[in-house]
C-alpha cells in the first residue's frame, strides 16, 4: 500500500467541480455497476454530488494527496451518520477513505455521539471490506428503495464505538 501522506481540509466554493468529479467517479466505480442503465444515464446527466457539495459547503472533508484532491466525506445532518465516503478511483488503496472516516468519527465524538452509523449497498464490495476494516459491525441489512436512485437495493447497516 502506498504510504501518500494525506492531509485534510473543509471544502471551498472554487473546489466545488472537481469534488462533485470526484463523487461521480467514485459513484460510477462503486454505485453505478449495481444500478439500471437509465439510472446510470441520469445521474451522469445530473451529478447529485453539485447539490450536496453547494448545500453542505464546507462541512464536507476534503482529503488530497500531493495537494490533488483525492476524496470526500460528510456526515449530511451533522449527527452520528457519516453519509458519505467518495474516492476517486485513482485514488483508492491509498488510506484516503480510512483517512475521512476517521476524521468524521471524530467528528461525531465531538457532537456527543458514542457510536458512529455507516450505511452501505450490500453489494459495494470495496466500501464493505473498508469498514468492516475499520472496526464497524453489520447491525441490520434490508432492501429498501433508494430515492435518489430510485430503485430497491439492499443496503447493510454498520455502526462502531467510537
């Protein structure tokens, strides 16, 4: 595993293209194998992450190596959830993923919050095996319909104490 020196920061406004890049290029390698095509074809046409990325502004953390940025994570309501863990393909292996969730957990400690809750796509292999790698446990799996993808998928509930 490359041993890259990762460093943090709060998203800015003029990154806010090159994360939503990001997010798309993780989802098409995680997400999008797992989704009908008109799903797919819609979220391209569409990158959900421009949105999220202009509402949550800097309360997502951006992790760079070299100073590129590399990924992204938030905890959406700002509660016990990280809602979202995106690294890009180019960048996967590299500890940027475990680098964000640490970074949110410690975030959820400093709410008050003992325990941190994951969800992830049952079928997300990579995201799976990274959590479970950091010490989550699977509380419940359902299959349950996806708004924003607007399908049925199983997804796996996780959660750690922190």
């Amino acid at each position: 595993m490359d041993r890259s020196v990762i460093h943090l920061h709060n998203a800015r406004p003029e990154e806010t293209e090159t994360l939503a890049r990001i997010g798309l290029e993780a989802w098409l390698n995680g997400i999008a194998p797992l989704v009908p095509d008109k799903v797919r074809q819609e979220i391209l046409a569409d990158n959900p992450f421009l949105p999220f990325l202009k509402t949550l502004g800097p309360a997502v953390i951006v992790g760079t190596i070299n100073s590129e940025p590399a990924g992204i994570g938030a905890c959406e309501h700002a509660d016990d959830t990280i809602s979202d863990i995106w690294v890009a393909p180019a960048f996967e292996g590299r500890g940027v993923g475990s680098t964000l969730v640490r970074a949110l957990e410690t975030e959820v400690l400093g709410r008050g919050h003992p325990v941190a809750h994951i969800q992830v796509a049952a079928l997300n292999s990579r995201a799976f095996g990274l959590y479970h790698h950091l010490g989550y446990r699977e509380e419940w799996r359902q299959i349950s319909f996806d708004p924003i993808l607007k399908i049925e998928l199983e997804k796996v509930g996780l959660s750690k104490r922190l």
